[in-house]
C-alpha cells in the first residue's frame, strides 16, 4: 500500500460580505485555518460596488495563500 502526502504549493480563496468588517472576519478566519496547512498569505486584493439589487455595498476580496519557504 502507498500512503503519500502532496502539499498544497498554492490557494486562492475568494470571500464577500454585506460590510467590509464581516469580510475581515472572514479572511482573518481562514488564514488562521491555512496556517495548519503551512500557507501564508502572498497577496490580497479587495474590491466594493454597490450592489442595487439589495441598495447597499457589496464588499469581496481574494486571497493567494503559497507555502511557507523555510
């Protein structure tokens, strides 16, 4: 029997919410939960727009996680 374990080089996740700090909880959230997977984060990029089906803003980011060098 062959066990083998493959790490995860890279991870883009990409979050929303309703107001922008649900969406730190969010992210915050899952870099903790990367951490365990030896991920850090490499690059966040976020972005608003008014959402007009709702009337209010509509707040997303996405997140690169890469293995920790080292």
């Amino acid at each position: 029997m062959d066990f083998r374990l493959d790490l995860i080089d890279n991870k883009i996740e990409f979050f929303e919410a309703g107001d922008l700090r649900t969406l730190e909880l969010k992210v915050d959230q899952q870099i903790e939960n990367n951490k365990a997977l030896l991920l850090d984060v490499h690059h966040v990029q976020h972005q608003v727009v008014f959402n007009p089906n709702s009337g209010k803003m509509q707040y997303s980011a996405v997140v690169h996680f890469k293995a920790k060098k080292g």
